[in-house]
C-alpha cells in the first residue's frame, strides 16, 4: 500500500505554484520594515551607513537575484511540503472522488489535519535544527524565534492556499 501510494504521487503545476508565490509573498511582508525587517537588518549587521554604500553599487541587482532565489528556494520547500501532505491524505484515502459526505466536515478535517502536520514538519525539521545552533552558540534564541516563526508562517500559509486548492484540483 505504501509503495503503491508512492508510486501513484502527482502534484498539479497550479496549486504548488501559488502555494509557492503565497508563501514567498508572506515572506516578503514578514520581512518587510512594517514588520521584522529592522530586526533583521540588525541581525545581519546592517546599518543605515552600510546600507547607503550598498544602495549605490548596483546592489539592487543583488536584491533581486536573492528575491528570485527565495522563489526557488520556496518553490522546493513547497514541493516537498504538498508531497508530504498529499502522501499522507493518499495514505489514509482523504482525497479520494466520491468520498465527500459531509463537505464541510472533510474541507475543516483536511485544513486541520494539514495545518497540524506542516507544524510537526517545522517542529522536526526547522525548529530542532535552530535549537541546535542555539546551543552552540551560532544564533541568538530571539533571532530564532522570529526567523522560524516567519518560516513556520510561510509554510502554513502554502499549507492552506494548497488544501484550499487540492479538493478542486482532485475532483475535476
């Protein structure tokens, strides 16, 4: 059954690329000066000095060959995340046609079941890793906390925008 779920795994182009956009778009909110943008910079070890002399050589090129590799970098992070989550709806016959009894009772089970796995994802996967750059001393507990809360955030964000996506997808 497992391998048989496996093999039978196929993400639809639509639904991970505005899962991607959404979560890129979050991101860029999230570090936005209205938000943590300041705190970033301060984390990076940019002043408003630094900052003028990068402005005036070409660093805005460097912006947006950074912006379009978060894209990427969302977009594979995005891919893994739906494949996750489609696994796990293939495994237990979630998103199965014809299943639909009781619409609202699936679509509020599937967000939630959704939401709550990308969170034990980002617990196994993000959190513990910046726990232990914590102990080491390499990151300071507050930049981590806002860091993986942003990501964390994101995830969910393209958690939602795909399960909001894949029940239509699945049934036409």
């Amino acid at each position: 059954m497992f391998f048989d779920v496996l093999a039978n795994l196929s993400l639809h182009t639509l639904p991970v690329f505005l899962s991607a956009l959404g979560m890129f778009l979050f991101g860029i909110i999230w570090y936005s000066p209205f938000l943590f943008g300041g705190l970033h910079a301060k984390s990076m070890g940019l002043t408003k000095d630094l900052w003028k002399k990068k402005r005036k050589a070409r660093h805005w090129i460097s912006i947006v060959r950074a912006m379009l590799m978060e894209f990427v970098l969302a977009l594979v992070l995005v891919v893994v995340l739906v494949s996750l989550l489609q696994f796990n709806s293939d495994m237990f016959g979630i998103l199965k046609k014809g299943d639909f009894a009781d619409a609202e009772a699936f679509v509020w089970g599937m967000y939630l079941s959704n939401i709550l796995l990308t969170f034990v994802i980002w617990i196994g996967f993000v959190a513990m890793t910046g726990i232990n750059e914590i102990l080491r001393g390499d990151q300071k507990f507050f930049t981590f906390l806002w860091q993986s809360a942003g990501l964390l955030f994101g995830m969910e964000v393209a958690t939602l925008i795909w399960t909001y996506m894949a029940p239509v997808i699945m049934m036409s």
